[in-house]
C-alpha cells in the first residue's frame, strides 16, 4: 500500500469506501465509533461469539489509520488528511487535505 507515498506521508490502513478505491475520513472515523461503543456496550456478547479479539484487531487498524491522518504529535493541529485515493480511472491519482480552516486544498502527485 503506497497511499500518501506522492506527498511523502504514510497513509495505508485504514477502509476503503464502497468498491471505487478511496477512503473518506468523516465516515471511516464515524465507522471507527460505532463500531467501538458496540464493544463497550456488548463486549460479552462479542466474547460470547469469540470475536473480541477480532473486532478489537478491527478498531485498531482503522484508528491507526485516523492517527496517520493529521499532526497527531504536533502541539496543534493544522492540518488533517480527508479523502486518500490511487484510483487513477476515476479520481486521477490526489489526497484531498482539509487545513486548519477546513478549506479544501487539492495536492496531485
């Protein structure tokens, strides 16, 4: 997986959304959520099943790809990293990044 490699930033993991090679962040994060509060909610229902481990394996792949997406270490945040895609068919090969203000800046290898 070489997403971000244009940019020089690493951004594999995380989901890809329907079947057209791109993964939005809003809605991989509020998956990520859903998919964390079911386990605080129904962890014996999930262990139960003997699929704890699995959906925990689950959350962290798609959280450390959240972690990938912005500046976590920096003292403030200024940037996040939205949409990532390869598809070069459809979207021509860009990783939309979404700045301090939120305003879309388009970055082409």
């Amino acid at each position: 997986m070489k997403d971000g490699s244009g940019q020089n930033v690493d951004l594999s993991g995380g989901f890809y959304d329907a079947g057209d090679n791109i993964k939005f962040g809003f809605p991989g994060a509020f998956t990520i959520t859903v998919l964390s509060w079911s386990v605080i909610e129904y962890s014996a229902k999930y262990e139960a099943m003997g699929e704890l481990d699995h959906v925990k394996d689950i959350i962290k792949w798609g959280t450390d790809y959240m972690l990938k997406t912005f500046n976590a270490s920096a003292p403030s945040i200024d940037f996040l990293w939205a949409q990532v895609t390869t598809d070069t068919l459809q979207y021509k090969p860009f990783v939309y990044v979404y700045c301090s203000l939120l305003l879309p800046v388009l970055c082409v290898k």
